[in-house]
C-alpha cells in the first residue's frame, strides 16, 4: 500500500510538472553529432519580471511565449537537418546542436555554463585546449543585451558566437569581442534608414521612443548624433522601461504637438507601446518602427490600429527558406503542451493550443534569414577547417578559434546572396525595405534602402495610405518660414523659432543656412525679404555724356580765353588797363585758371587712383593762388587809395620788400604741403557709392574733408581777405572798377558752391559729379568772365581810357575828394 501510495504521488508530480511547462520536447532542443553547435533562442521571455530575492535560476517556460522567436529557434533545427542532408557540404560529417531557451539576460545562466563545460566541469585555470567541448560555435542569442552578458565566457577561449540579432555598435569593436560576428547588420544602418525617411518627407519634429536596454540606448545615442548636424529635432524623448507611465507620455507628445514619432525597441514593448495607444486614444500620428517590430503580425491585424495613424517601417528582406515549411508540418503534432489554460504576459494573452505549424509559419519573419546564414557559416567554415572534399574531411582536431579563422574569411552564396564578413565581423549585406501597414493588416513595400555594394534608397511614395487621405503628414515645431524670412531661435531646439524678414542688401539661403541673413556683396543688392542678390548697376558719367562733352567743352573754352587774354595782355603789357588788373600777376592768374581747369575732365570717365588724385589736386592747389593773387590786387587797391596816405610806411615795405609775392609764394607752398601730407594720409581713391540707390553702384572718389580740413580752411581764408579787402574799395571810382569786379567774382563763387552743396545734400546720383564739374567751372568762369572780360573790353574797345592820363585824372579826382 505504501509503495502504491508513492507510485501516485510520484505520477501526480509529473503530471503536475507536465502541465505546467509549455516548452518543446527535450529532443527539440538536443542533436547529437561528431560536431556541436551552441543555440541561444529566448523562446519565452521575462516580461517584468521582479527583484531576484533568492539565489535561483528561472524557469523559463513559466514565462511568456513567444512564437517569432520559436520559429527561429525552429529554423536553426531545420538548417542543421539540410546540412546533414547534404553531399557537397561536410560528407560523412554529421552536425548536431545544444541549444537552450535563453530567456533572461541575467537568471538563465545554466546552459552557458553547459556549453562551455567538458563532461559536466568547468575549469577556468586548466591548460588551454587540454579538454575540449565538442561545442565548436554559438548562434544567438537575439537579443543585444543577452549577448552583452553571455559574449565574455566564449570570448576567453575564442569560441565564435554567430549572432543573428544583437546589432549595438559594441560588437563591432574586435579588440572587446574578438570571436563574436553577426549576420545582422548594426543598429547604425536602421538609423540611418530612418533618418533618411525623416528628411525625404521633411519630418523636422519628431519623438524618439526606446527600449530601456542596451539596444534601446545604443539606437538612442546612434540616432541623437545622427540627427545633431541635421534639421531634424528631437522634441521628445524616453526609455519604455517597466514602470512607464504611457498616459504621461502621450500626454507630452501631444502638448508638444509632434505628429511623427520613431519607436527603437524590441517587438514585445512595441506590442506593449502600441496596444497602449490604442487604449488612450492616441490619434494622427505616423509610426517608424525599428526593423525589430516592423514585419510584427499581430498588431497590424488589429481592428483599432487604423486610429493612431500611419505605420511605416524599416524590415529586413523577407527570404523564403525552401524546404522549412514542410519541416514544420511533418514536426506539428509531435509536440504537445498539456495544458489548454492560458497564460498572462505584462497584457498579453497566449493560448499552448494556438500555435499550429501555419501560426509558426507566419510568424513574424524578420531574422529568419540571419539564422539560416549564420548556421551555414559555421558549417561552411568548419568544412574549410576539415579540409573536406568530394570523398569526404580528414579526420583532425577541430579548435573553436580554427572554426573562427575560416568564419572570418567566410565567402559562399546562400540562397543568390552572398555571405561575407568585414573586418568587424559584421555581414556585407546591407538591403533594407521600407513598408507601411495596409488596410488588410499587411505590411506593404514602398521603397528600398541598399548599402552595400553601393548606397542607393528609393521611396515611392505614393504607395503609402496616409491617415491623412492622400496627403503627406507634416511634423514641424514652426511652420516653415516664408520666402525671404531668417529663423530666429526662441527655444532649445533649432526647430523651434519665429520668423524675421531679411532686410535691405541682405538675402537668406535656407539650404546653407536658415537662421542667418546673408549680406550681398558690394556690388550686388537687393530688396527686403530677398533670396537672392540682383547685380548692382555700375553707374559713372563716361566721356561721351552730353553733359560732360559740354562741360569739358567749357573747360577747353577757358583754356583758350585764358591763353587768348594773355596774348592780348601781353602786346599790351605797358598799358594802364594790364597795369593796374595787376601786371605780371595776371600772366599768373590766367594761367592758375587754365591749370584748374584740368581738373574738370578728371570727373568723367571710370575713377581710378590717378585721376581721382587729380579731380581735387590741381584744382586746390591753383585755385589757392589765384585767390592769393585777388588777395594781393584786392590790397594793393585799397592800400593806392586809402592806406598809402594813412600809411605810407607799409606802403614802402610792401613795395620794398616785394609783398605781393611773399604773399602768393607763401600761399603757394602752405597749401602744397598741406595736400601733400593730406593725400599721403589718405588720398582720394576710387569708391563705390552703394547707400544712394539699391540697385545702382555710383562710381565716386572719396574725398576725406578731416584730413582737407586745413587745406580747404586755407582756401577760405583767403576768401574772406579777398572779401574784405575788395569790399573796403566799393566807393572807389566809377569807373575804376577793380575791387568791384573781384567783390562780384567772389559773390558769384560763394553762392556757385553754396548752390553746389545744397544740390549735394538733396540729389544723390552720378550727376552729381557733373554737377560738381560745373561748379568748379563755374568758379573758374566767374574770374575770368568778370575780371579780365571787361579789361579786354577797355583795350579792344575803348583805348582812350587805356591811357595814363585818363588813370591819373581818376587817381587825382578821387584823392582830393577824400581829402575833403
């Protein structure tokens, strides 16, 4: 009775034991073979799994199920199978596996530590390569956190790990990962991918959801310095960790008003993720996933997931493995689960009694091709490594780090793809489709993205159901600014700002750079709010003006009148007239006027150094002694007839020492210095005049009146003698009208430049130079025409008061009528 009672107890427990697991058989997960394997399949995995409280190791299949990554697990059995099955690859050698349920990073420890045991034992300090594991090579595990933990123990020994999912950065560093390669490409290459997307459809305003893992922070920090030189902003950003409050989040999304967000995680906190929006009403949103839960069947097969928007990802090319679905349906019925009840993971519901060979089938297929090549990469190097051949491999001792030598020097085509490793040990094959989710619960292809040999991406978009009917979705912090408009940065995101209109002679360049206005260059200008710069036009007075042909007409007329005048003065030199307008001082003011004169045709044509210099130079200089010369004349006038009586001493010293020409000499060399230290600082040169017109260039010589000042000072002080001088004989006879005609030569001088600078300061254009032309002519005229004119008049016309008589009789009259 005792014994029947223990016999009871002993079939209840298994029974109870049974009931309990939802695993495959033992069989499933063992293959015996000259050669082993190692296989690491989270077939179940720990969702939220609590504080580790005691020493213990996790049974995994008391955990969630999860029937893409038993299809992969599935699909390693099955590549084992065809290699075993071959002629042409490893003859008469016979592969087998181990291979375990890896369902926690951190509590399913025990198979690692049976693949790397021999018999049983585990001994870190024997000898390297005293006892070996028949375990040659290692598939998985998927996920990049799991192979972060599990890498080291293979490492030490050189075992290679052929990874079929975990793509961080990490493991592509060699000198921490020295025996571990992937038939996955990084993280690096999804990202970019996405980013590529971002731009083509110039989502600015984005959301970055990540899982809180490796793999998760690995795409969060790939993806931040991706877009940090980009105009893609992050406006929102966190980790999906256990505790994440989804209500809160999409709350903040909302608040900040983006309409694209990209969601890096694996495909459990995606389901997790998405079945949350759905429950909180999340709407008119597009979805990026990772290429993780892109080719996800049960989320697309969701009557609600039409309202959250448009879901559009990145997946791996779906390969058909001929051959695996008869391998699963001859297998279907040999496993049973003993247990119809159900199982709760995180908000998920599996059922053992769903999952026929069809659901294994059509299961999430993304890395069901990284499995297959990642089998037949070891086989094919551990076929180099036996040396095999037609009739079959030598018989030698087989290490893990010979198998990881042909791995990485691994070249075979595999379902008309190539298998090749790079020097980090990642798969030069580099295709990415790009597909949303249609209306029947498909994921349908829209573009591509290739890497390798050559980059190319394609997108037709309009294979893409928006959510918005047709429309392309728009995510943007600030709408776009208007032509002509720079941004101006309100917030910490360059995709947040307001708009300012570029202003005069400036432009924006929104490819180069968004946020600066751009100065056009100074011969270029344009109108507020410009995006380009019009070419100014040159605008100078040329020769061949009407204008100017008639000033520098004038100014040749001068010329000739000066010389004419002093021919006539000359064959009259000893008259009255020539006497008394000053003698040999006039051959000296005729021939300054016809010196000045020169200037004028300096104003016309295209300014250079030359004749900027002398458009002012001549001019100053000569002009200064002519009005030192009326200077002189116009004292000498007053001094015969009101000082010589009053002072007959300075009388006889001006005429002594010879007055009138210390006067002009000084004059003369004052204002020769004076130009020439003023043009040595700063001599007038060419100058484009930009400020008058927009759209005109006005081809000027820059005076600068600070270093003139004293030169120009000079000029006006013997001005205001001449004035004076010539002013003080306004009651000199009738017609003895020398100080007359110079007081109105100098009247018709101030109001010439008083008029000039008037014209100056309210018209601005090139004629201002013709302008100044005539003043400097008109000046020059008003000396000649109303000094020497009139004296040319006497001699031609009336030379009977061109007699000394006539002037003594003036001289006498007017002396006694103020002695009187």
């Amino acid at each position: 009775m005792k014994h029947l009672l223990l016999a009871a107890v002993l079939l209840f427990e298994i029974f109870l034991h049974a009931s309990t697991r939802c695993t495959a058989p033992t069989s499933e997960f063992h293959l015996d073979g000259n050669f082993l394997i190692g296989g690491l399949f989270d077939i179940h995995y720990a969702w939220g799994a609590g504080l580790h409280r005691r020493p213990e190791a996790l049974d995994c299949s008391t955990q969630c199920f999860s029937i893409s990554n038993y299809r992969r697990f599935q699909l390693m059995r099955f590549a084992v199978e065809e290699i075993n099955n071959s002629t042409s690859l490893l003859p008469n050698v016979t592969l087998g596996y181990e291979m375990f349920d890896h369902c926690s990073d951190t509590l399913s420890f025990p198979g690692i530590l049976k693949l790397i045991s021999v018999n049983g034992e585990i001994r870190p300090w024997a000898e390297p390569n005293t006892k070996l594991s028949q375990v040659i090579a290692v598939v998985g595990p998927f996920t990049s956190t799991q192979a972060l933990t599990v890498a080291p123990f293979f490492m030490v020994d050189l075992i290679p790990m052929v990874n079929y999912g975990s793509s961080i950065s990490i493991f592509s560093k060699k000198t921490k990962f020295p025996s571990f390669l992937r038939t996955v490409r990084p993280s690096s290459n999804v990202i970019e991918v996405i980013v590529a997307i971002l731009k083509h459809f110039k989502w600015r305003w984005v959301a970055f959801l990540y899982t809180a893992d490796d793999f998760g922070n690995d795409g969060h920090n790939l993806f931040v310095n991706r877009v940090r030189n980009t105009n893609i902003c992050i406006g929102y950003t966190t980790d999906l960790n256990a505790d994440i409050n989804f209500s809160m989040l999409f709350s903040h999304i909302e608040l900040l008003r983006i309409r694209v967000i990209v969601v890096f995680t694996d495909e459990v906190a995606a389901e997790v993720l998405i079945k949350s929006a759905i429950r909180f009403n999340v709407t008119n949103k597009v979805w990026i996933a990772n290429d993780a839960w892109s080719l996800n069947k049960h989320l697309p097969k969701l009557e609600e997931i039409r309202s959250i928007g448009t879901v559009l990802g990145v997946a791996q090319p779906i390969m058909t493995v001929p051959g695996f679905g008869d391998f699963i349906r001859s297998a279907e019925g040999q496993t049973e689960c003993g247990y119809n009840g159900q199982q709760m993971c995180g908000n998920q519901v599996f059922n053992c009694s769903e999952w026929s060979a069809e659901s294994i089938l059509e299961a999430d297929p993304s890395f069901s091709f990284p499995v297959y090549s990642a089998v037949y990469a070891i086989a094919h190097a551990l076929h180099k490594t036996l040396q095999c051949e037609e009739e079959g491999c030598n018989n030698i001792t087989v290490y893990p780090n010979m198998v990881l030598a042909e791995l990485q020097k691994s070249n075979f085509t595999l379902l008309n793809h190539t298998i090749q490793f790079d020097q980090n040990g990642d798969l030069k094959l580099g295709l990415y489709f790009l597909v949303f989710w249609n209306s029947t619960g498909d994921a349908q292809k829209f573009g591509f993205y290739q890497f390798y040999p050559t980059v190319n991406f394609f997108i037709n978009s309009t294979e893409i159901i928006w959510y918005t009917n047709k429309e392309v979705p728009t995510s943007l912090c600030t709408p776009e600014c208007p032509d002509g408009y720079a941004r101006k940065q309100n917030y910490i995101h360059r995709c947040c700002f307001t708009c300012e209109i570029c202003p005069n002679d400036t432009y924006i360049n929104v490819t180069k750079d968004p946020y600066s206005c751009i100065s056009c260059k100074s011969t270029e200008w344009s109108n507020e709010g410009s995006t380009s710069c019009n070419l100014r036009l040159v605008e100078f007075i040329p020769f061949t003006d009407m204008g100017a042909v008639l000033i520098m007409v004038g100014a040749s007329t001068l010329v000739g009148l000066s010389g004419a005048i002093s021919v006539l003065f000359a064959f009259n030199y000893n008259t009255p007239v020539v006497r008394s307008a000053g003698g040999p001082m006039c051959f000296l003011i005729l021939g300054c006027l016809a010196l000045c004169s020169v200037s004028v045709f300096f104003y016309f044509g295209k300014p250079t150094n030359a004749s900027c210099i002398l458009r002012y130079f001549p001019f100053l200089l000569f002009f200064t002694v002519c009005l030192a010369c009326f200077v002189v004349r116009s004292f000498q006038i007053v001094c015969i007839f009101k000082i010589a009586a009053k002072f007959p001493r300075l009388q006889r010293w001006w005429t002594n020492y010879h007055g009138q020409w210390l006067l002009v000499t000084g004059a003369f060399t004052a204002q020769a210095l004076l130009l020439i230290v003023s043009f040595a600082y700063d001599s007038p040169r060419p100058y484009n005049e930009t400020s008058w017109h927009h759209g005109q260039i006005v081809l000027f010589c820059s005076l600068n009146l600070d270093a003139t000042s004293f030169s120009l000072v000079l000029l006006g002080l013997l001005s205001c003698l001449c004035f004076i001088f010539s002013y003080m004989g306004k009651d000199l006879p009738k017609n003895y009208n020398e100080a007359k005609d110079i007081t109105f030569c100098l009247l018709l001088l101030i109001l010439t430049w008083i008029l000039f600078v008037t014209i100056y300061m309210l018209y601005h254009g090139k004629f201002i130079q013709s302008l100044n032309a005539l003043a400097v002519l008109c000046s020059l005229y008003s000396f000649l025409l109303w000094y020497f004119l009139p004296k040319c008049y006497i001699i031609i016309f009336q030379s009977h008061k061109n007699t000394p008589q006539y002037f003594q009789c003036l001289i006498q009259n007017y002396t006694k009528t103020i002695s009187k």
